[in-house]
C-alpha cells in the first residue's frame, strides 16, 4: 500500500472511529468486506428518495457544522 493510501485510511479511521466508536468501526468495515455491497447502487437509492429541497437543506445543515478547514482545490 503506498504511503498515500496508508494516511487516508488513517484519516478515515480516527473520523469513523471518533463518530460511531471502535467497535462499531469494525462492524462497518466487516459489513463492506463480507457483503455483497455496493455503495454506489445504495447512494443512488437513497438520495433517489430526497427531494431536492430536502438534499439542499441537508448539505446547507452539514456545510454550516463542518467548517472546512482545508486548502482550495488545485487545478490538475
């Protein structure tokens, strides 16, 4: 694994972990491993079932909460 993807998935876990608990961490990631799951099949099926006033009041709720911290998008 590179050394970029071993700080992602360093970053991911203290977030996961800080939001719902080690154990529960685990669990989520035993869930994408042993299911046949697909996130994107999902995504789809759940954001199919908000509104896009509800969608655009959940992202303006989670924009105001979660300051971003980070630096601005480069040009690639």
């Amino acid at each position: 694994m590179s050394e970029n993807n071993i700080a992602l998935v360093s970053r991911c876990m203290d977030i996961l972990c800080s939001q719902v608990g080690i154990v529960d961490a685990e669990r989520f990631i035993y869930i994408m491993r042993s299911e046949a799951f697909d996130y994107t099949k999902w995504q789809r099926d759940h954001y199919d079932n908000i509104s896009p006033n509800e969608l655009d009041a959940a992202v303006d709720k989670f924009s105001a909460e979660n300051e971003f911290k980070g630096s601005k998008a480069k040009d690639i």
